[in-house]
C-alpha cells in the first residue's frame, strides 16, 4: 500500500508486543543444585532466538520482561557452574549410571514436546516408543533391562540436542552433524554438546544489552522472585475479585516485602545492564491500586496487566457476547494511575499466539494474526494514536509449534515490516512519543487469569502455604529483631524466594505436572532454610507436604491385627511383627532424600494400650556414627517427640512434649532395646492419643544435634488409635 492511502485510512495502529520470560527459582537452598533443568534448557531453546530473529527484521521493535530470578539463575550456570539433576547424569558416563540413574533417566529424559521435539530425531523416537508413551513408575524397573549403555548415552546426547533451538542447530556445523548422526553418539560427543549449551547460555545477556542499545528492544522486569504483589501487600485484598474467598487462617501484609521485591529487581538489574528499566510486568499480571503506588515510588514508569482489569475497573464490558470488541478505542490506549502508565493486554489476541496458533499452518497463521490487525486499525477512530498490547509467555509457547515457532515469527515479522497501516513500537517509545495515557478513577485488583487471585489463595492447599509463609517470616522478623547485628541476609533471601508465585501456582486443582513434588518440596525447603539460619527448630509440618495426596504415606503392609511383640532389639519370631504395618524406607523418599538410607524397613503396630515401632538398619547399629540418636516425632494428636540414643547403646530415653514452641522433658522412657534391631513401645495414654484418634509421627537420625535423615521425607505414617474391638472388627 502506498504512503497516500495509508494516509487516508489514518493513523498506523501501534503495536506492542512483550514476551515474558520467566522460569520459577529451582536452586534446592540446602544443596545448592537446582532441581530442575528448565532454566539451562529454555535457555539454549528460547532466549537468545527471540532477538536473534529480530536481527533479520530491524524495522520490528519489541518489549522483553526478563525475571530477575531468571536472570539470576542463568549466571549462576555459566558464571558459578552451576549444575542439576539432570546435567550431572548427563555427563556421567553411561557406562557407570547405576540402576537408580537409569530409571531417573527413563522418566525424565524425554520431557519434551513429542511431535516437536522428539519426532523430528528418528532415533530418539524409537527410544520413546521403546520406553513406552504412559509411564508407570512401577514398569520402570522392568524395562531398564531393554536399554543398553549406547541406549543411554543416546539419550544423554538426545534429550539435551533437542532442547537446543533449531537455528543454532542448523548454523553450528557440530550441533548439525550431531543432528545429522542420529545415534550411536560418544562420550565426546556429549561433552562437546553441553559445551555447545553453556556458549549459547554465555551469550543470552550480552545480546539482550545489545539489542537494546540499538533501540530496536525494550527490557522490562518483574518484582525479583516473581510474587503476586498484591497478596504480598494483603492477602485479604483476595476478596475484591472474589467475595466469599476462603483465606488462609493468617493473615499476611507486608507491603515492605512488595516494595523489596521491586527495589531488589531494579538494583539488579542496573548491575547487570547499567541502568533502571521503565517499566514493569506485575507477576502474572497482577496488580492493585497499592501495588503501583509502591512501583511508581521506586520509579517505574510503565505496567502492563490483562483487559479484564480494565473492564472491571471502569466497570464497562469490552466485549459482547461473541467474543468481538465493543469499543476497541477503549481498550487500545495506555491509561494511568498516580502518574504510572497502564497498558492493557489484548487477551484475545494474546491467547491466539500463545494456546491456538501453533496447531495452524504457520503463514496462514501469520496472516490470520496480520489481518486481525489490519482490521483492528479499520475500526479505530482516526483522532489520535491507539496502541494494542499482545502479552504473553515468550519461553514455554514454541515447544508446541513446529520448528519452535520460528516460521510463524518470520511470517509475522516480515508482514508486519511491510504493512505499512501497523507499526511496531517499544512500550516506552510509544508512551514518550505519543500518548502516556487517560487518568484512571479507580485500578481492580486481580491478575490476568480470570482478574482474580484463585490461582494463587483460597484453595486448601493454597491457603496452608501461605500459612506456613506467615509463620515463617513472623518467626524470621522476631529473631531480626533480637538479633540486630545478626547477618541473616541468607533467611531473608529464603523468605523472598518462597514469596514466588511459582509454588502456589502448583498447589490447587488448577494446574497439575510430573514434577508437582519438587515444587512443593522447593517451597518447604526454603521456609526451611529460615530456621536453620536463625538457628531454631525447624516446625515439624514443614517436613510434611502441602500436596494433599502426598501427605499420607501407604504402607506396603498394613495392619491386620494386634500385636505384642517382646522388645528385646532381635527378631524374636516371625509372626511377632506379622499383624503389623511397614514401610519401606527407600521406597517411601521423595526427591528431597537422595543418599542411601541407613535404615531400611520401619514397622508399625499396636494393642489398645500401646503403639509399637521397629527399625531395622541398613548397616549394623555398631557402625552408626557415634553419638547418633533416633528421635520419634508425634505430630497429631498432640506433638511429643521420643529421643532415643543409639550409640553407645542406652538404658534411658526422653519423652518430650511441646508446648508453647518449647520442647518440655516429661520422663524418661526404659521400654525399648536396640541390638540388631530397633524396638520400642509407647503407651498411648502418655502421649495424649485416645481411642479413634488420628496419629501422625515420622522418625529422624540425629548427630550432634543436626538432622541426618528423615522416615519418611516426603510425608508422614498415619494411624488410628484402636478400640478394644479393633482385632474383632478385623476378623469380619
């Protein structure tokens, strides 16, 4: 179209699109290894294309949000070397991986899309359809034995080579011939792919800088370990969005950590690219009328959050029944609140690239997206400029497209450089240049998901989280507070982190993943942490999963009947232990608890006067560390916790009970042995247990006061106090 007929048709719609990139902050506190790999993955898959194809089209300009925390964690791995799980099994060598890496690999090495990711690599597809498309944990063990060491080196090569982008697959002559080669790689080959990955890595940052030194990006930030700010702020603000909310049994305000969030984002990133970005997408897009007072005092000058916000807080539908903009005017245009800019996310459009798109043709897709623009600029008044804001996730959209999107971003990008009625522009360039937006009366508070926080509070599982949130950082303010000269920089950063979206995210029926259980346990681990610095006892219910179903762990036998074993520390009889429960130690951890145990079986039984435990060690007692303990914590009905010395072998144990966050001596207890076995027995009257009450205990390895291991991690044994006809109830 010629430069007169754009003329006439008016003003070019502006277009603005932002890519957020974010990964949840997968560093476990204790060990320092990341728990998941995604961050080193996306990183050769995601990051660095997205600008690199802007090269080829220098008339497109685009926004990038980059997290901190991704930041963050992408120059731990290539400035700290850091590692995960999955990058050192991919570096050993196949020909030493044990069982248990083996089946690790098996379920975890193909998380990758299948028809994008893995289909396009023959052999490994075949490895697939080997493994199996639905895993059962259970079968895993059986089909080891199909996999060979060149199976499993395959797979090392194969799961990181498909992560990496398909442009620097087609341009790296090494990463081609690997491509080209199929299978059969060799030790070499893979360590020269993960070098590959970490050059990628090593320039995700610099070219980012580059590119917004010429101009033709923006970078913008989320608050540092992506929090929903306004729950920071209160979580009671849950209720505008959603009246008969139930919140969680504390509450939670703490604006100082909202505007720490934000202040720590900005410090850091001027550290990284020398100055502080303008603007800022709230975590999720989730924003409140305190939240951009708090962002405009540390000097935020732009935000952006979905169309629904908009609506409701002008209390106008944007929309009619189908789906079509009533008043697109409205929508396309910046707004403001105490002098920051809002734009306001086409969802509709946004949804189309990011959930719909990659099932098309990929030009027709383009084109479909370019005439909806097209015809959006048909439609807006000709008084004044309008911008249109397409947000949306950068990172985990193109692994569903083929060629990882790169067709349909070319097609986009080389329309949109000849339409001459469109315009792509900067979210700054577009508020200095043009318009930084109408006073808004009022601003709602929600997110871009439904303009409410359910995701995030209000289900059981959300609400114990934040509970346990609170708990934590009250716990972390009185010791500050006692403390003052204390450093507990490490416990605040644990708080910080754990304020992340990312965990409740998970938590609920919402969403759901393979890895659901390292997220939980992530989150415990930091609160964790907490204590540890502030040198107090950790709160048993950390140790105990907020994931529901993870919560109770099943024996592999359970009770049949009573029993009255002889404590003696030796398996008197078989048939002593015979009506009783036990759980296998190995089987029951978590991926909290990697090492060998010492132990390897725990039974469980009772009469209705007594509770009975056994252990059975993995290695002889006599070769425990010295001065290790057993410590039998009871959490429900009522916390006690038995401790128990192992060595040298004791006459004498304490009963303990807690009470106001005190652990209080009660009695010695004589009543149990250790030989080759472990054994003792508790009456249920002493620790407050009563018939058809719930008990929930787990066991500890003490030494020197710190915890060695924990039975079981993941959750706790649970039972029922018996009635005296419990064994007769039993026969029936």
């Amino acid at each position: 179209m010629s430069i007169s007929s754009v003329t006439m048709t008016g003003k070019p719609l502006y277009i603005a699109f932002l890519w957020h990139m974010h990964q949840p902050f997968y560093r476990d506190p204790m060990t320092g290894v990341y728990r998941l790999p995604w961050v080193r993955l996306h990183g050769t898959k995601d990051y660095l294309d997205m600008v690199e194809i802007l090269m080829e089209f220098p008339n497109i300009k685009q926004t990038f949000n980059l997290t901190p925390s991704l930041l963050e964690q992408i120059l731990s791995y290539t400035e700290d070397n850091a590692v995960d799980r999955h990058l050192e099994l991919t570096l050993k060598k196949a020909s030493e991986l044990d069982t248990e890496e083996k089946l690790f690999i098996l379920e975890n090495f193909f998380l990758a899309n299948w028809d994008n990711m893995i289909k396009p690599f023959p052999g490994y597809y075949k490895l697939l359809v080997r493994r199996g498309f639905h895993l059962i944990k259970s079968a895993l063990m059986r089909m080891v034995r199909y996999f060979d060491t060149d199976d499993f080196l395959d797979l090392q090569v194969l799961f990181n080579l498909c992560w990496v982008d398909p442009m620097f697959r087609k341009k790296d002559p090494f990463l081609k011939a690997l491509v080209e080669k199929g299978r059969n790689y060799t030790e070499e080959d893979k360590h020269m792919l993960i070098s590959r990955q970490f050059s990628i890595l090593k320039e995700i940052i610099p070219r980012y800088k580059e590119m917004a030194e010429k101009g033709q990006i923006e970078i913008s930030i989320s608050p540092f370990y992506h929090p929903i700010l306004p729950l920071l702020c209160d979580t009671n603000s849950a209720r505008i969005a959603m009246p008969d909310v139930r919140l969680p049994r504390r509450r939670f305000s703490y604006p100082e950590d909202a505007e720490k969030q934000i202040r720590m984002g900005l410090d850091y990133f001027d550290g990284l690219f020398g100055y502080r970005p303008a603007g800022m997408w709230p975590s999720e897009g989730s924003v409140s009328e305190e939240v951009v007072r708090i962002a405009k005092k540390e000097g935020i000058r732009w935000i952006g959050t979905d169309e629904d916000i908009l609506s409701n807080s002008i209390g106008k539908r944007l929309r009619d029944k189908s789906g079509n903009l009533i008043e697109p005017g409205i929508l396309y245009r910046p707004y403001m609140f105490e002098n920051v800019s809002i734009i306001f996310r086409d969802h509709k459009l946004s949804d189309l690239i990011g959930f719909v798109y990659s099932r098309w043709d990929p030009k027709k897709a383009a084109e479909d997206l370019l005439n909806r623009l097209i015809k959006a600029q048909a439609s807006m008044p000709k008084d004044r400029p309008y911008l249109l804001s397409i947000i949306l996730d950068g990172e985990n959209t193109w692994e569903y497209y083929k060629n990882d999107g790169h067709d349909f971003l070319r097609y986009l990008y080389e329309g949109l450089s000849k339409e001459k009625r469109l315009k792509t522009v900067t979210v700054s360039e577009y508020l200095n240049g043009h318009d930084k937006g109408e006073p808004l009366n009022r601003l709602y508070a929600g997110s871009w998901i439904n303009a409410n926080y359910s995701v995030w509070i209000g289900h059981e599982e959300d609400n114990r989280a934040w509970d346990y949130l609170t708990e934590t950082r009250d716990d972390l303010e009185v010791s500050q507070k006692l403390n003052p000269e204390k450093n507990l920089s490490g416990a605040w950063k644990a708080i910080y982190v754990a304020e992340g979206s990312d965990w409740n995210w998970w938590y609920g029926d919402e969403h759901t993943t393979d890895t659901q259980q390292d997220f939980d346990e992530l989150f415990r681990l930091n609160l964790i942490k907490v204590y540890k610095e502030i040198g107090r006892d950790v709160p048993l219910h950390l140790f105990v999963p907020v994931l529901r179903e993870d919560r109770i762990i099943p024996p592999t036998i359970t009770i049949r009947g009573f029993i009255e074993p002889k404590i003696d520390g030796i398996v008197t009889s078989y048939y002593e232990w015979y009506q009783g429960a036990y759980v296998d130690v190995k089987k029951s951890g978590g991926s909290m608890h990697r090492a060998e145990s010492i132990l390897s079986r725990i039974y469980y039984g009772f009469n209705k006067d007594y509770l009975f435990l056994r252990i059975d060690p993995a290695i002889p007692f006599s070769e425990f560390p010295d001065d290790t303990k057993f410590s039998i914590h009871i959490l429900k009905p009522s916390q006690f916790k038995i401790v128990v010395p192992i060595k040298p072998p004791s006459s004498k144990a304490e009963l303990l009970e807690k009470n106001d966050e005190i652990w209080v001596k009660i009695k010695d207890i004589t009543d149990f042995a250790i030989q080759d076995i472990f054994e003792i027995k508790i009456p249920f009257n002493e620790v407050k247990a009563k018939e058809k009450d719930e008990m929930n205990l787990f066991i500890s390895t003490i030494k020197d006061g710190e915890e060695m291991e924990r039975y079981p991690w993941r959750g706790y044994i649970t039972l029922a106090v018996p009635t005296p006809e419990f064994e007769a109830m039993m026969w029936y």
